[in-house]
C-alpha cells in the first residue's frame, strides 16, 4: 500500500499531538493527584463521586440537624427541670401549710409565695429560645403557649405538633417538645364532686369531701357511668350509696360502707377508683345515730365547663359572657370533642360548627338568638349569654372549647391552692376539714404535675440517646464516604509517575523516529 507523504505527516503529526495531550493530562494529574477532572476524564467514576457527594451534604445537613436539635433539647429539659424544683417547693409549702397549727396569717403568707412560684413557672412555661421563639408552643413557635382568662385559669394556647428534624436515612427526630405534652395532659385526680341534699341547712356534723380519683381505670370503667350517686347515712357507723338508677351498690365501697362514729376524723371512704375523706363531728350531748342517720350527699363527676373566645376582627363588639351545659342529652350526642366554632349568620341566626371550620364543613347545630334580657343562643346542648354592649353580626365567630376535668394543668391546681390558702378557717372545724381536703387534692395534682414532666424529660433523654446513636452512625458513613470519594478520584502517586514517565519517553521516541523517516527518500540516493 503506497502512503503519501502528505498523508504520512498528518498521521504522525495527529498521532504526536494525541500522545503530547495524554501526557500533558498525566502530567496534570501527577500535580494535583487528581484522577478525576471533568466528567471526560470517567463518566462512571464522575457518576458515583456525584452520588456521594449529595450523600456527603446530606450527611452534613443530618450533623447541622443533630447539633441543633441537641441544644434545643437541652434548653428544654432544663426549663422542666426548673419547672420540677418550683414544684417540689410548692409541695413544701402545701405541706406546712396543711399541718394543723398553720394560722390564716401562716396561710396567707404561704398564699403568697405560691402565687411567686405560680409566676415563676408561668414565665418558665413561655420560655424562649436564643432566636426567639417559644419552646412549648408547638409549630406556633411565636404564640406564647399559655396565657391568664378574665377568671383567673389558664388556656394553652399552643398545638401538638412536633417539628421533626432528619438527623439520618429515613430517620427523624422532634426537636421540640409541646406544651400539650409536658403540661396540659396532667391528670386531674380531683375531677368529682359531693354536694349535699339533706338536711337542707349543713348542720357539720358529718363532712364528706369531693373526692380524688386514686385509680383511673376503675373510675373509667365503673364511676363514670353509674352517676349520680346518693350516699345516705343510714346510722353512725353505715352508709348506703345507690346508683343513678337507684341499684344498692354499697358493696363497692371500702369496709361495706361501714365507718366509725367514735373516730371520726379524716376517714377515707374508697368507692369505684375514688377516694372521699369523712369526717364525723359529734357535739356534746349527740346521740350518734340521731344526729348523722338522715344526712344524704349526691355523688357526681365534675360537669363540663364550657369556654368561648371572641374571634379577631369580629365585625360587632358582642362578646360571650357565660356559658354552660343545659341539655346533658343534646350535649352528649352533638358536641364537637375536639371543641366548636360558633358562627352568626345574622344578628339572630347562627351554626355551630366542629373545629376546624372548613369549606365543606356543614353545622353540628343551628338556631336563632332568644331575646332577654340576658339574650342567650343555645346549640348542642350548650347555652350561650350574650353581651358586650351590641347584637352578632353576621360573620362574628367565637372559638368555643369545652372541659372535661380529665386533665388539669399545673397552673389551674397552683391557682385553687392559693384560692384556697386565702380562705380563713380558724376556729371552723367544717372549713378546716375542707380545706385540707382541697390541700390534698392539690397535692395529689402536683404528684401528677410531677409525674408528667417525668414523663417529658424521660422523652428528651430518649431522643438524645437516638441523637447520639445516630450521630456516630453518620460519622461512619462520613468517614466511609470520603475515603471511597479518595478511591474513585485520587491518583496512585507511583502509577501516575510510571506513566508520565513511559508517555514523555514514548514522545521522544515518536519524535526521534519521525526525524529520521523525514530523512528518507529519493534524492538522498541521486
């Protein structure tokens, strides 16, 4: 085959000026002892370090996560931690308080340092975090979580919404940790109440307290259906309880329903999970069964209580000022659970609708305004006082929650100890006894106060233990990532010389071997 020597040239120069480029790029590589430049250089190898190089942001990401998280954690359980100190404090002062000898003064005094201690958790409850933001309130991180209502309680105002961090693969992790959680849910083991019907003027003599729930699953299961009970004291030493539809169900209750009339004070009375302190307050020249025999209690759970909220930017000045549960019936079978919104339609027409209120949303109830004064609305069992100086609007909405007394917060239970400290008692037996009645409720709801921000703490401690596994997990997977990145684009020093070596050697060769064929031809042997 006959090559030109045109041809020849443009070969040998394509084929130098390709081996001069792949040396020039080792000699780059062997500088930087970097294999991999741009996607030319490996299109499979520049495909995998693109993949683990989103998996090393992301591991950078899920640190930044776990960093944060854990500083937000370790705010909070400090906070609760102070939380439980002012609490323990508060026991203290209930403690010596309830001890016999305390005067008013001594009550009042302690009155007010627990309504210190009330303030102190209060402002530990709407604490901020170094950005600003409320720690116990949820998502609404710039809504304070609780707030005082014109009656002295105090309404959560947060949500239950956990803000979930990654810290890993498929893996998440609430940075926060809700008001509802570490407060509202407290249990409230003074959710009963004993009102007496006979005698009709309270002659005393025989004190039966309210009650404490003791044990929540019997009192789910057995006390809550059967009410109201009448407790009638049959002689001084017996009692009979009857259900709401008149069964003896006296064997349920501690000892028979027998007490003693000779050791009257401060006798517990156990009946279907609750707890009812006795007292028996026999006068000189009592006959016993005489004086207590007739005397006759109704026995019911708390009833509940209705709130409502005018809404913002309500187009009418009308506001709620009262409200209660006047058709039990209607109430049970129409009431929203997870509270209502109450909207007038027209200055006398108006729906009320479940929380949250939708687009598709359709009323539970509906009626019309009846006039008063005071004007009132009922709907699902509930009647509504109307005031504030004008009739509804249409538009005027009112944010309507009811209570069970199922849980209490710590601030409501601090707020009736206080109210309680400040009652005078001295020189009245019957007050006495009934304040140390409230005085053993509100301990018993500060236990399970305590028990709740056990609860909370116990759940940051288990998320930092899940921060701590994970993040030495991420470690590895970091330390994994960068060393197979190391093996996909660094260079073997030794290979990378070898072949810039071979490939400077090979282009002196080529240019050599090229001299020397140019040399060739015809007229060098004319």
């Amino acid at each position: 085959m006959r090559i030109s020597t045109a041809q020849y040239y443009e070969t040998t120069a394509a084929n130098y000026q390709r081996n001069f480029n792949k040396a020039i790029a080792t000699s780059n590589e062997a500088s930087s002892l970097t294999r991999i430049n741009t996607a030319a250089d490996d299109p499979l190898g520049a495909g995998r370090l693109l993949q683990l190089g989103q998996q090393s942001a992301m591991l950078d990401q899920y640190t930044s996560n776990i960093s944060s998280t854990k500083s937000s954690l370790s705010l909070q359980e400090t906070t609760l931690d102070s939380i439980g100190t002012a609490l323990q404090r508060a026991k203290e002062i209930a403690l010596s308080a309830n001890n016999g000898i305390a005067t008013d003064d001594d009550r009042k005094a302690y009155a007010a340092e627990l309504g210190q201690i009330q303030q102190q958790v209060l402002g530990l409850m709407n604490s901020k975090d170094s950005a600003g933001n409320f720690l116990f309130s949820g998502s609404k991180t710039d809504t304070p979580p609780y707030s005082q209502n014109s009656d002295g309680t105090y309404t959560y105002n947060g949500d239950q919404t956990s803000i979930n961090l990654g810290i890993g693969d498929g893996l998440t992790v609430a940075s926060n940790t809700t008001g509802w959680d570490a407060f509202q849910q407290t249990i409230n083991t003074s959710r009963t109440q004993a009102a007496m019907t006979a005698p009709a003027v309270d002659d005393g003599r025989v004190v039966l307290s309210n009650g404490q729930v003791t044990n929540s699953a019997t009192y789910d299961s057995k006390f809550a259906s059967g009410q109201p009970y009448t407790v009638t004291f049959l002689s001084s030493t017996q009692l009979k309880i009857t259900d709401g539809l008149g069964n003896d169900v006296t064997t349920e209750a501690s000892q028979n329903g027998a007490f003693s009339n000779s050791n009257g004070a401060n006798q517990v009375v156990n009946f279907r999970g609750v707890d009812l302190n006795l007292n028996i307050n026999l006068k000189s020249g009592d006959v016993p069964d005489t004086v207590i025999a007739g005397h006759t209690f109704q026995l019911t759970a708390n009833p509940d209580t209705i709130g409502a909220v005018r809404s913002a930017g309500n187009p009418s000045t009308a506001v709620i000022t009262g409200s209660s549960v006047t058709d039990p019936v209607a109430y049970g079978k129409a009431f929203p659970n997870g509270g209502a919104v109450l909207k007038f339609t027209s200055a006398t027409a108006f729906d009320l609708y479940a929380a949250p209120v939708t687009a598709d949303s359709r009323p539970v109830s509906s009626g019309t305004v009846v006039a008063g004064p005071p004007d009132t609305a009922t709907a699902a069992g509930v009647t509504f006082t109307l005031g504030g100086g004008s009739a509804p609007a249409a538009g005027d909405q009112f944010v309507v929650q009811a209570n069970d007394h199922q849980t209490q917060n710590v601030l409501d239970t601090l707020g009736k100890m206080i109210t309680a400290l400040n009652t005078p008692i001295d020189g009245n037996t019957v007050a006495k006894q009934q304040f140390q009645a409230a005085m053993d409720s509100g301990l018993a709801n500060l236990d399970s106060a305590s028990d709740q921000l056990g609860s909370a703490v116990t759940s940051i401690g288990a998320r930092g233990q899940s921060l701590d596994d994970q993040s030495t997990t991420n470690q590895s997977l970091s330390l994994a990532n960068t060393a197979t990145q190391g093996a996909i684009r660094d260079s073997d020093p030794a290979e990378v010389m070898t072949r810039l070596t071979l490939q400077q050697t090979m282009l002196q060769a080529a240019q050599l071997a090229f001299s020397k064929i140019t040399s060739l031809g015809l007229f060098n042997k004319i």
